[in-house]
C-alpha cells in the first residue's frame, strides 16, 4: 500500500521489547535512484542523540506509530558521513 511520507514524520517509534517509546521519527531518507524511502532519521528519547531507523527494521505502523522489535534496531547507525567518490 502507498502511504504519504508526511503520515511518518514526528511519529513515535514504539519498542516491542521494551513496551514504550523510544524514539521520535523525522525528516524520510529516501533513495533518489529509486524514490524509495530507506529510512527515517530519528531522535532517540532519552540522550537526545540523532539516529538513522532502517525502513526493514520496521515490524509494523500503527496508529500510535511505527513498531520496532528492539532498540538495537537503530542504535548501532550514527548519522552518515559524506563520502565523496
């Protein structure tokens, strides 16, 4: 199903393991090749750090948010360093 980029902006990301909120989603990362959005950058609850949550580690979007299996999903991804090839 096609949805809007927008329904995932400042969405929560909610934790199965942990059973809350761990983050907030932001600005879509998206594949300018393909026009796929591969990921979200997010900001992480409780440090504040920016963080990048891959499109397949989502397990489900819900009403309440995007539904990851566990925070280690995204926390081992920092933000990009620009790589001139």
């Amino acid at each position: 199903m096609l949805q809007l980029s927008g329904m995932f902006i400042n969405r929560p990301v909610l934790s199965l393991r942990i059973g809350k909120q761990v983050a907030v989603t932001g600005a879509p990362l998206i594949n300018p090749n393909n026009l796929k959005i591969e990921g979200f950058y997010c900001q992480e609850d409780k440090s504040r750090r920016h963080l990048i949550l891959l499109s397949q580690d989502v397990r489900d979007i819900m009403p309440q948010g995007l539904v990851i299996n566990d925070p280690v999903s995204y926390t081992h991804l920092t933000l990009p360093t620009i790589r001139l090839v």
